[in-house]
C-alpha cells in the first residue's frame, strides 16, 4: 500500500498541527493605542485562542516625553510641574513624593502646618483617583458608565477644592520645596467639612449599588488574580499588592509627613482578585476620610513654607523618596553633583511596576477577563511612559 | 521616614555566601557585576535582611562609569537597602539580569536598557519599550546628543545667578573608589584620582 | 397564461439540476453541501406544488413530508459541517477529491 | 377568534379612531369599486407600512432622546438640553451630522457585502412590525402562524450581522460578528421554548389570537408564566444586544463590535435598527405577557393602540433602567446563563404548559377558578426554581465571600499577611458568598 | 388572487430564485456562495407563499434562513481562508455537467409531457394545526424516528466537532506510525506541495 504524495504532505501537516496545538489559528487582537478601553494611549496586544488569551505583550511609549531627561535642565523648583504630569490623576502625591526627595538632599525642615496641609490634599487625590479608579473599572466590567459619574461627582468636589485653594484642577503644583504654594483659602475648611459630612451617604450608596450586585461578582471574582508571594516578587504596591492579603502601606510603616500622628487603618483583601482590588479601594476612601476628619481637627497653625534660600543648591549626593500613591508606592531618586538641577531624576512609576504581572493575571483568562484585569491595575498611562 | 538597612551587614551577608563580592564604601554597598545575581539571592533569602522586594532599579550615568542602583525593601522587618554596581564598558554596558530573582524587575531592566543602553544578560525579554526600535543612542546618557565645544547637557547655574554660571566640570560628581574585582578602566583612572583630590 | 403545475416543475427540475451540478462539480465540501441542499429544497418545491394542485388528501401528507425533509436536512448539515470540519483537522483541507483515505 | 363582542357601537365609522383599520378599510373598499383588486392589495400594503413607517421613524426620534435623557438621571447628569426646547431636537441634530459625515470603507472590505447590511438590516427591522396586533384588528397583516413569523424574522437578522462583521474586514468586528451569532443562535431557544409556553396554554398560534385569549380568560400570561415572561424578557435583551448582554458590541472589548467600521450614516441606520428593535421587541413582550392592547375594559373607552403604546413605553423603561444599572457578563457566562438556566427553565414550564392545558380542556376544568390556581402554583414553582438555580449553579469562586480586613499593628510582608489572615474576629467588610 | 399580481410575484421570485442558485456555481467566495444560497432559498419560501403554503414558508426562513446558513458560515469561519475558495471545481466536473443536462432534459420532459391531472382546489387553512395534528396521529411513527434522528444528529455531530488534547495526540502517534510504515516516497522530495494558496489579503 503506498500513499499518494497529496496524502503525505496533509498528513504530515496533521501530525504537525495535532502536536503543536489543536491547529486553530490563534488571532491576535490589539487593544488600543486607540481603544475605548485602555484609559489613555497603551497598547495590549493579544494573543487569543477563540476568547482565551494565550498571550498578552504592552506596548507603551506613546506618551513618552522623557521627562527624566528634561529634569535634569531644570532646577530642583522647577522640575514640580513635571511631576504633576507624570501622573495627571495623582498631581498631589506626585508633588508630595519629589518634594519630600528634593528636602531630603537640601535638608530642609518642614513646619507642621505645611505637613499637615500636604496630608490634607494627599488624602484628598487619593479620595479623587480611587473615585475615577473604582468608577471605570466598574465601567470596564461593562456597566453603562452609571457608577462613573457617581464617582466622578465626588472626584469633581476634590477638583473644586483644589481649584478654590491652587487656581489648578488636575496638575496642580501646588507642593514646593520646604511646604506648599500657598496657605488655605478661607472658604476650603467650610467646603471640606460638607464634604466630609456628605461622603459616608455616598459612599453608602455605591456599595448598596455596587457590593452585591451578582454580575459583578460573577465578573470580576476570581479573575486576575495573583498569590502575594508573586506579587511581592513582582514589585507590585498599592492596592494591588494589598487585595493579596499583604497589609503593606509606606504611610504605616515609613510614615511621612506626620502620618503616624493620624488614626487609621490599612485594609487588606484575600483572594487578590479584581474584586478584592476594588473593594480595597472602596475602604480605602473610608480611611482616607477618617485622615481627613483628622486633620481638619488638629489643623495647626504657623507657617506654610519653609524659609528656604531661593537659589538653594544642595550637597553632592543621593536621595531616595517614596510615598503611598493611590496607585501604590511612588518613589523618586534624586542624585545631586552640587548643581542647581539634579544630575539625575528617577521616579518610580508604581503603575509601570503594577503591570508586571500583567501577563501572568491575564492568560488563561478571556479577552473580556483581561481588560478587567487591566482596569482593576488602574494605570495612568502618563506615569507609565513618563 | 525609611529605615535604613545597615551596608555592613549587608555586606556580610554577602560575602559569606561569595567571598569579595561586596564592599562598603561611604556607607553604600558596592556588588560586583559578576556575582550580582548571587549576592541579590542571597540578600533576598538571608533570614536577617529579607530583602525581598526589589523597590526600585535604575542606572545613574557619572560619564566615566554607568552605576545600576538597586533599592530593596524588607516588608517584614521594614528596611531598605541601596546597592549599587558599576558598570565601566561605555560601548557594551552589560550586567546580569535580575528577573531571575525579582520578576518585578522585568520591567524596570528593560525601561534601563532602553534609556542607558544597558544590556542585561539573562533578560527573557530585552527590547527597548518607549523608544522605537532603532532610535539612534540612548537618551538618558549624559553624551547623548552631545555637541562640539563640550556643550552638553545640564544646568550650569541658576537662571539670573550670574557669578556661579559656570559649566560644572566633567566628573565633578564625586567618584566611588573602584571595588578590588572591578574592571580597572584604562586610561582613565588618572581623570578618577583627579576628581577625588578635587572633591 | 395561467401559472400552473407545469411552472413550479419546471421550475424545481431546474433547481435541482443547479443544485445536483453544484454538488457533483464543487470541490469544496461545503460547496457541495450547499448543493445538496439546493437539491431538497428543489424536491421540497416540487412537493409543495403537488400539495397545492393536488386533492385534499394529497395537500396534507406532501407537506408534512415537506416537514420531514427540512428537519433531516438541518440533521444533515448539522453533521454534513461538523464531518467537513473534523475532515479539515485530520487531514488539513476540506477538498472532496483530496480526502482519499478510505482508497488508501 | 375573532370574537369582538367588547368593541362599541360606533365601530365601523371612519372617524372611529379607536380602531384605525376602519380608515384602511374605508380605503380599500374605495378602490375596490373602480380598480382591480390586485391594486387594492398593492395599496393597502403600502398604507400599512408607511403607517407603521411614520409611527416608528418619529417615535426613534422621541425615543433617542427619551433614552438619554432616562440614562442622564440615572446618572445625575441633565442629558442633552441644548438643541431645540429642553433637548428635544438633538436627535435631529444627531441625524443631520451622521448624514454630513464621510462614510468610510476599509480597502480590504468585501465591497458588496459591506455595503449591503445596514440596508439589509431594516428589513426584517420592519417586517417585524407587521404582525403586531395594535388593536382587535389593527395588524397589518394577522398571520395564523404569527409567532413563527416573529421568530424567523428576527432569526434573519443574524446572518446581517454576520455579514457586516465580516465584510468589514475588521477583527473588532468578526469577532463581534461571532459573539452576536453564537448569542442570537443560543438565545432563540428559550426564546421559542418561552413563546411555546403561551402558544400550547392559549391553543393559537396567532398572536392577536394570544391577546384575545388573554382577554377572555381575563388575566395577563406574566401572571400564569411568570419565570417565561422573565426568560422572554433576558432572551431579548441578549437578542438586542443591551447591557448585560451587550458582548457583541461590548465597548471595553471589541470597540463597537460588528459595526466598528461603519461610520456616518451607515452606522445611524444601524443604530436606529437597533433602537427600532428595542421598541418592538417591548411591544411584543407587552402583547405576549401583558394583554398587548387590552386592559381589563379599558380598551372600550382608550383607542387599544395607546394601551399598547403605554405598556410598550413600561418595558421599554425596564430595558433602559437594566442598561443603566447593570454592567456586562461574559461571553461564557452568558453562555452558560442560556444553556444551563433559562433552557431548562422555559422547557420546565412547557411542560406545565401542556399539563394546565390538558386539565383545561381534556378535565374541563373551570377556567375562572382554575386559573388563579395554576398562577399561584406557577408563582410559587418559578420562585423554586430560581431560587435552586441560585443554590446549584453558582461557580465556584463566587461561593466564598470577599472579605476586606484591617491590619492594624500588623504592617509588613508575608508574615504580617498570614497574621493578618488568621485573626478570629469578624473582618471588617465581607460581601457576596453562599 | 388576480393574475397579475400573481404572474408578478411567480415570475419574479423564480428569477430571484434560480439567479441565486446560479450565482452559486460561478461565485468564487465560499461566503459569498452561501449568502446567494440564502437569496435562493429566499426566493423559495416566497414561491411556497404564491402556493398558499404559509407554514411552509415561515418554517423554510427560520430553519435555512436563520439556522442553516448561519450553521455553514461558522463552519466556513472555523476553516482557515484558503479553504474558503468556492472558484474550484474537480477534475471530472465537465462529464458531470453533461450528465446535469441530460437529467434536466429528462425531468423536464416528463414534467411538461405528464398529464399530472392537477385541480385547483381551494388551499389549506389553518395549516400549522392540519400539520400538527396529522404528525401525532397519523404521522406519529415518522415524527419519532424524525426526533431520534434529530437528537442523533445533535450527539453525532457533537461528538464529531469537539477535539480533545489527548485523541489529538493518540490520533498524530497513529498518524506517524502510518506515515512510517508507509514506503512511498520522502514528502520532502514533492517539489510543488499541492496545498491551495492564501491568495486573500490577510486581516
């Protein structure tokens, strides 16, 4: 018996396509740069099996304006501007983060009213960023963009506050070196007390809306999720970090600007899923109004900045800074050659890092799991790419 | 604010594991490139530093030598240890990989490679990731783009500060004495003794 | 002219014949299959015809045998397709005059 | 079945506008006298469908901006208030900039298969109409095997689907194309299970024929089958492609799914479709389970096609408030939901269907005393059954509840983690599970 | 119904029918192919409706229409493109043709010749229930077979399309142990491989 050459040749392309796979052509589907949703300019390319993704590679750098680079032409007071656009969601943790390496090299001594006001507005972004963040991941679950603009009501009060108190909504560079631009507007306090006396009925509703809602759960429970031994070993912070179960929050454990006078708490998820990674975000609101309350209360007096030389050039040396971003930790490397600008400018981008388990979380998965995934992260795309 | 984990200490957990694979210098730790991997396991595992969150890595330029800086956290024990390692081939910078003990460091090695031109042996994935491939020299270089008539890049004084505008001189930053195992650069070791004596 | 019988035979007759060279001609398994289907659907036309131009008694069983037909042709394509894609995987090409391996 | 004891006396004059057939009739009687009746079919088909025309084209309008402005509330916005009198112009404006707009084709699409399907969409779009009953007799057409009729209609939109998406050359939109297919071909089946349910209760496959039973017996099918009208209802939306089942055109996912690269007016007739859809598939769930145009008596006093548009406009409501709140499963869940819940569901009570039926008609049974009988125990049956489904078919991750602790002291790595895991007392936030 | 009218729709449909399965034979797309075949069975179920078969009909558009077609789509979906070529035809495709053409001779000769002795009574009403009613009592045996059939046809087909890793492994070993026991040349020697070519853009 002897095969025909056609026979052979099919056969042989069989036994090929039988070992390698199961001899489905895997589509390679790209989310973004333009995508609805991808929250800014990154790209995900992925490799799909029908709707299993087999492999998910990022391709960034579509907002790359090498702001590391540009730093170093630019003093050390100069250089706050840019740290607002590093990460446009989080101008005040950003300012915070440089501005506490930047003292740290000239060694300068914060006064307590400025450190409190720092507080103050950090607590504030981290209220407005897990707003916009719970919102469109809520929103990249599917829901018709309902629970955005709830949240988004709230981010747009901390917005009026920082308008009313720096002239600027999203970048504010509002921090300086040595303490904050400028003192409180008289009509801040009053608007931050309605504020906070509004938010737990909000914040209420959102989880009568949100915390038990089945489709949700069925969405985002189990899906993406990562163990915290990986996600030590994977550099993730913030929130991401937290929903595994590790209870890891620089204001605890290295507390800056005075936060170890403040009561609060550091909630922790489980499972480390999506789920978990809002619902962390959803108490951390909480504390963050708990920070606030406090702080309005023992607001102390005094001045807001430091008395710093205007042409201040610190020793030759380094610096090292971190702070607990809404994203998670936002550290800034600061090295001196005794030069008015830094000789170098390095920020730890925690939504870079956040994203090096992406594609650990998201094969295995569906297309639809990933972009939950990708959502539940919540990156800004300008922290990223810098 | 951060506690600091002791360099020495550091050091010895180290070299007990690789014999002269780190030294202390101004209070930094200094790993030789070669044993980078080893030394950062055994940081990473030593019950007494549970170093094992990588916080940060990035590289400094200082013109004559790159130096990779390495800022790793014990969650636990809450401190924080800068290592450093140089790197003196400016035309072919190479260094061990971390992925091997740090997935975090994926990304953040291939963010250095794509701005320093490091290269990072082991890396599974070394590609550059904001620039596009075949972008001519890497940015964060202190000699990228570097003009005749040593223009360069840098702030040489305080805008309206006129008696200080002066070029700061290459160098200027004060060099680390070079580790025993490290590759002793020719030719340029005299420019190194020079800074010192001027720091 | 009264359109009558004759019409809606002919009619089928030439459908079928489309259909029947569809599915002797095509080398594509599915093509052939969409063939074989123009065919059912010719005998179904015929049949309906029959039904209406037939007496009473007629009228009714040539439409549940109309019935018949279009149920197991759906069996049929539902098994026709899934043979074609099973024949694709094995042997990499759904063409009828390739898949050769009951001649050996 | 064509009992019409309940209509008044002055039916049958012109000026009735209760039923407007009679003006139709008026018409056709008309030529009738003068010209041929092949014309008289002609005209009277033709009337039919620019009625139905000029009612839904205006009422799109209306219900684009009905639409967002519900959705605006939901979310605390105002919703369009710019263009004419509190917004109401701004579909036109709408219309008119889709008109202006270039209409792009991809250099690799299938020319003619491309540009075929948001043409091809509106037919079964209209033709769907005919059969709704708007009054005792106001059908365009009142087919004996309406229910089929309905079903394969709307079974022919799925290959326009498929056509678009994959014409389009686009992996947004083939993958699109799949997702609605695999969705259309699986959701018929409770679908059709479901209206099986009314057709063996009610004995008719006509669908004014359903109405009119319901009329008789006095009493609304989503008391009867409760769980098939809630069947119906998903089924729909699923078919409808609206939150939470909008996974063909999921906007996270794939963009905007078969129609990702129709632009200008090709993507507004796709639009209006599906907006048109919507408003059908509400009146034919407000005739199927909630009397269509009777309302115990009110139909003698209220024209029978504004009793229908108002209960039309109330599921039409339900539709936007689920797309408003709920956000979007996933392709296998949907999947699933169809295949493992809403199957086995409509399929249960079909066979409750035949078994009620049988007491009926074979037992004679009295129907004024046992029907709220058989509505009791189908109440009680379906709130069983979903409450069994709830409990069986629950996937595994969901059965834990998702716990949010406070660490307290307790700041660190692994060690602090596992402290924090072991704690006795009650954590602080805990949600979801069995 | 009057003549014109009538004569309008027949001969309109039967155009619309016949074109479609016309269109089939010369169209070189499998898709395309199909979607002509769903004109054509259009076409059909509007002549079933100038027969007063209106069950038929509604039954021929749900089940060809809305299942059929979109049953051979997927199944065109799930081959890769270069199988999507409907343009070839096998080699003996000219002798077929003849024979093609002495069958229609044939039926249509008998079709015109015959005296079929057709009345014209009036159509069936109610159809639906007439159809129903003779399927479980008259017809009961076939309609129950007709289901085993069905049920049979959903298992087998089933049962034929999913794939799992480990018969694909069993079913590549076998493959090879054939290809190894085979005598007949090295395929590396074929120097033209006959497979078809992606002609067709890629997406």
């Amino acid at each position: 018996m002897t095969m025909s050459d056609d026979t052979r040749l099919a056969m042989q392309g069989t036994i090929e396509a039988l070992t390698s796979g199961d001899g489905s052509e895997p589509v390679v589907v790209n989310l973004g740069p333009q995508h609805p949703s991808t929250h800014g300019v990154f790209r995900l390319k992925v490799t799909l099996d029908g709707e299993i993704v087999q492999d998910a590679e990022m391709r960034i750098g579509y907002l790359h304006r090498s702001m590391e680079k540009l730093a170093e032409e630019r003093t050390y007071t100069q250089n706050i501007p840019f740290t607002d656009r590093i990460d446009y969601l989080a101008a005040m943790s950003n300012n915070l983060a440089y501005c506490l390496a930047a003292e740290e090299l000239l060694g300068v001594e914060v006064p307590p009213r400025a450190n409190a006001i720092r507080v103050m507005f950090a607590e504030l972004q981290r209220v407005a960023s897990h707003a916009m963040a719970n919102g469109t991941f809520i929103n990249d679950c599917g829901a018709w963009h309902t629970p955005l603009f709830h949240m988004f009501r709230d981010r747009e009060r901390v917005l009026d506050m920082f308008e009313m108190t720096c002239g600027a909504r999203l970048t504010t560079n509002y921090m300086r070196i040595g303490g904050v631009a400028f003192d409180l507007p008289d009509e801040l306090l009053p608007t931050l007390e309605q504020f906070l006396a509004d938010m737990p009925e909000n914040i209420a509703n959102y989880e009568a809306l949100l915390l038990e809602n089945e489709i949700l759960h069925a969405r985002a429970r189990g899906v993406g999720v990562i163990s915290p031994e990986m996600a030590i070993n994977s550099s993730l912070s913030g929130p991401v970090l937290r929903a595994t179960g590790v209870p890891w929050d620089l204001r605890k454990a290295n507390p800056y600007c005075g936060y170890e006078s403040y009561e609060f708490d550091v909630p922790v998820g489980e499972q480390g899923d999506c789920f978990d990674r809002f619902l962390v975000r959803m108490a951390e609101v909480k504390e963050s109004l708990r920070i606030l309350r406090q702080v309005v209360d023992t607001l102390p007096d005094g001045p807001y900045l430091a008395d710093l030389p205007l042409h201040a050039r610190p020793e030759p040396g380094e610096s090292y800074a971190r702070v607990e971003s809404p994203r998670g930790e936002l550290g800034f490397y600061l090295v001196s050659d005794g030069g008015p600008a830094p000789y170098r400018f390095h920020c730890r981008p925690p939504s870079l890092i956040n994203l090096s388990a992406l594609k650990e979380m998201s094969i295995g998965g569906t297309l639809a799991d990933a972009i939950v995934t990708l959502g539940s992260i919540d990156i800004v795309v300008g922290e990223i790419d810098r | 604010m951060t506690i600091q984990y002791d360099a020495t200490a550091a050091m010895e957990i180290v070299n007990a594991s690789a014999p002269g694979a780190a030294c202390v210098y101004d209070g930094v730790l200094f790993l030789d490139p070669d044993t980078l991997v080893e030394s950062i396991r055994a940081l990473r595992d030593a019950e007494q530093s549970d170093l094992v969150f990588l916080s940060n890595l990035t590289a400094v330029d200082h013109e004559l030598h790159f130096e990779m800086v390495y800022h790793l956290q014990s969650l636990d024990l809450n401190h924080l240890l800068q290592a450093k390692a140089r790197i003196f081939d400016r035309e072919d910078p190479a260094l061990p990989s971390l992925t091997g003990v740090y997935h975090g460091a994926h990304l953040q090695e291939r963010e250095v490679y794509d701005l320093f031109g490091i290269r990072f042996e082991g890396h599974p994935d070394l590609r550059r990731m904001f620039l596009w491939d075949g972008f001519p020299g890497y940015p964060l270089r202190k000699d990228f783009l570097q003009m005749p008539g040593q223009v360069r890049a840098g702030l040489p004084g305080f805008p309206h500060e006129s008696e200080e505008n002066s070029w700061p001189v290459p160098g200027s930053v004060p060099q680390r004495p070079l580790h025993p195992n490290d590759p002793q650069p020719e030719g340029e070791v005299a420019v190194v003794d020079e800074s010192e004596d001027a720091s | 002219m009264i359109i009558g019988l004759e019409h809606y035979l002919v009619l089928g007759a030439l459908l079928f014949c489309i259909g029947f060279f569809i599915a002797l001609s095509k080398k594509n398994a599915v093509g052939v299959l969409i063939g074989v289907e123009l065919m059912l659907n010719a005998v179904n036309l015929t049949l309906v015809a029959f039904s209406r131009f037939g007496t009473a008694e007629v009228a009714l069983s040539t439409q549940v045998f109309v019935v018949f037909i279009i149920a197991v042709a759906a069996a049929e394509v539902a098994v026709g397709l899934a043979l074609a894609l099973v024949v694709y995987r094995n042997r990499q090409t759904i063409s009828v005059d390739r898949t050769t391996l009951l001649k050996g | 079945m064509t009992d019409l004891a309940g209509i008044g006396s002055v039916l049958g004059a012109w000026y009735d506008f209760r039923d407007l057939n009679n003006l139709q009739r008026l018409i056709t009687e008309w030529i009738a006298d003068w010209g041929p009746d092949w014309l008289a079919s002609i005209i009277t088909g033709v009337l039919g469908a620019l009625g139905i025309l000029g009612v839904i084209g205006p009422t799109l309008l209306i219900l684009i901006w009905v639409e967002r402005k519900v959705i605006a509330r939901f979310q605390q916005r105002y919703g369009p208030n710019r263009v004419g009198p509190k917004g109401l112009l701004q579909p036109v404006a709408d219309a008119v900039k889709l008109i202006l707009k270039e209409q792009l084709a991809p250099r690799a699409a299938d020319k003619l298969i491309f540009f075929l399907p948001p043409v091809l969409v509106f037919i079964p779009g209209i033709l769907i109409w005919g059969v709704l009953p708007f009054g005792p007799r106001m059908s365009v057409a009142d087919l004996n095997v309406g229910v089929l009729f309905l079903l394969a209609v709307s079974g022919t939109a799925v290959l326009v689907l498929f056509m678009a998406g994959w014409a389009s050359n686009n992996k947004y939109a083939l993958f699109g194309a799949m997702r609605a297919v695999a969705m259309s071909i699986s959701y018929e089946v409770p679908m059709v299970l479901a209206l099986l349910t009314l057709v063996v209760f009610s004995g008719t496959m006509s669908i004014n024929g359903i109405v009119q039973w319901q009329q008789q017996e006095d009493v609304i099918f989503i008391l009867l089958f409760p769980l098939s009208a809630i069947a119906f209802f998903f089924a729909a939306s699923a078919e409808l492609n609206r939150t939470p089942a909008d996974i063909s055109e999921a906007e996270s996912e794939i963009v905007a799914g078969y129609h990702t690269e129709y632009s200008g007016m090709r993507f507004g007739l796709f639009y209006a479709v599906e907006l048109g859809n919507t408003l059908v598939v509400s009146a034919f769930i407000a005739t199927f389970f909630l009397g269509g145009w009777w309302l115990w008596g009110l139909d003698q006093w209220v024209p029978s096609w504004v009793i229908l548009l108002a209960k039309t406009g109330a599921v039409y409501f339900l539709l936007i408030w689920t797309r408003g709140t709920l956000p979007r499963l996933r392709v296998d869940q949907l999947m699933g939901f169809c295949w493992k819940a809403l199957v086995p569901a409509t399929l249960l009570f079909v066979v409750v269907a035949f078994v009620e039926r049988t007491l009926l008609i074979s037992e004679g049974w009295d129907t004024t005393v046992a029907l709220p009988i058989m509505a009791v125990f189908n109440i009680a049956l379906s709130l069983g059954a979903v409450m069994l489904f709830a409990r069986v078919a629950r996937p595994a991750p969901l059965r834990r509840p998702a716990r949010i602790r406070m660490a307290g002291s307790d700041i660190g790595g692994l060690n602090a983690a596992r402290e924090v895991a072991a704690r006795r007392e009650e954590p602080q936030l805990q949600v979801g599970g069995d | 119904m009057s003549d014109f009218g009538f004569h309008l729709a027949f001969w309109s449909l039967a155009a619309m029918t016949i074109g479609g399965a016309s269109m089939i034979v010369v169209s070189r797309n499998l898709i395309h192919a199909v979607i002509w075949l769903v004109l054509s069975m259009l076409g059909i179920a509007g002549l079933y409706l100038t027969l007063s078969a209106e069950f038929i009909a509604v039954v021929q558009v749900l089940i060809y229409v809305g299942a059929i077609s979109v049953l051979m789509l997927f199944a065109i979906m799930l081959t890769p493109r270069a199988e999507r070529d409907n343009s070839q035809h096998i080699k003996t495709a000219g002798p077929a043709g003849v024979v093609v053409i002495m069958v229609m001779i044939a039926t249509m000769w008998v079709a015109i010749d015959t005296d079929w002795g057709a009345v014209r009574e009036a159509a069936l009403t109610e159809q639906a229930r007439l159809i129903g009613e003779s399927l479980i009592k008259h017809y009961i045996l076939p309609f129950e077979i007709g289901a085993v059939l069905l049920t049979a046809a959903l298992v087998g087909a089933i049962a034929l399309a999913r794939q799992d890793d480990e018969d694909a492994a069993v079913h590549a070993a076998s493959l090879q142990a054939e290809l190894d026991d085979d005598g007949s040349v090295d395929p590396v020697d074929v120097v033209d491989p006959p497979l078809p070519t992606d002609g067709e853009a890629s997406t």
